[in-house]
C-alpha cells in the first residue's frame, strides 16, 4: 500500500471510533448528534474509495476500506438516537438509517441532502415517515 492510501485508511478508521463511541448511548446533545452524522458521512466518502472499480486504491487497501464499511454501517444501525428535541436531526438519522437497508441508499442520501423529498417519495414510497419530519417543511405528520 502506498502512503496514500494507509492516510485515507486511518482517517476512516478515526471516524469509525467516533460512531463505536455513541453505542450505549441513549440521549445525545445536538452537537453530539451532529458530530455522529458527520462522522457517519465523512467515513462513508472514504469507504465509497473501495466500491469503485476504477479508484486507483489496490486490492489490499480496498480489502480493509470494504471491512470499515461494513462495520461502520453495522455499528450505526445499532446506535438509538432517537430521543431527541431536534427533529431535523432525528430526521438525519433515520435518512441514513434507511440508506443502510437500501441498495441505492447512497442515491436517497443524495436526495435528502438536497432536500428533493418529491424525489425520494416518488423512488423509495416505503420510506419511514420519520425521515421527512422536521427536514422536509412540507410534510404534516400522520399523527
């Protein structure tokens, strides 16, 4: 492996641990929340590295970076942060939580982000009520 890699490898890893350290937990604080979430994606830019073909990393690397990935969806579907006063960040978690249990979750994230909710109720119609509330203005809750 050249240098390269071994750095996006270990910052990977770093974010990695910042996801394991939310497991347990059961409230968070908005900047906690936030930090899972940008860990979340910041690792998930990483480990995208080892799932194109065409990235340049080697086999060994990719390897290790595709084993990051699994373990970093794992760990983050186990995490509970459901309790929360913020909406909009519940909202974030259960978009990314719903992106981990669907073959194009990469695609919905990119929707969410940009906030093309139309989109994502026209592509993934069985997708949780709770990814619209409190991120999509629009949306009157069921309840």
């Amino acid at each position: 492996m050249i240098k390269l890699e071994e750095t996006i490898i270990e910052i990977a890893q770093n974010e990695l641990q910042t996801i394991k350290s939310f497991v347990g937990k059961t409230k968070f604080s908005m900047e906690e929340r936030q930090s899972l979430i940008d860990a979340f994606l910041s690792s998930g830019a990483f480990t995208q590295l080892a799932l194109m073909s065409d990235s340049g990393m080697s086999e060994d690397a990719c390897v290790i970076m595709r084993e990051i990935e699994s373990d970093r969806a794992r760990t983050f579907g186990s995490i509970d942060a459901s309790a929360s006063d913020n909406d909009s960040h519940n909202a974030a978690m259960e978009a990314i939580k719903f992106s981990l249990s669907d073959a194009k979750g990469q695609a919905f994230l990119r929707y969410w982000v940009s906030g093309d909710f139309d989109a994502i109720r026209n592509e993934w119609p069985k997708a949780p009520e709770g990814v619209f509330i409190g991120a999509d203005y629009f949306h009157v809750p069921s309840n």
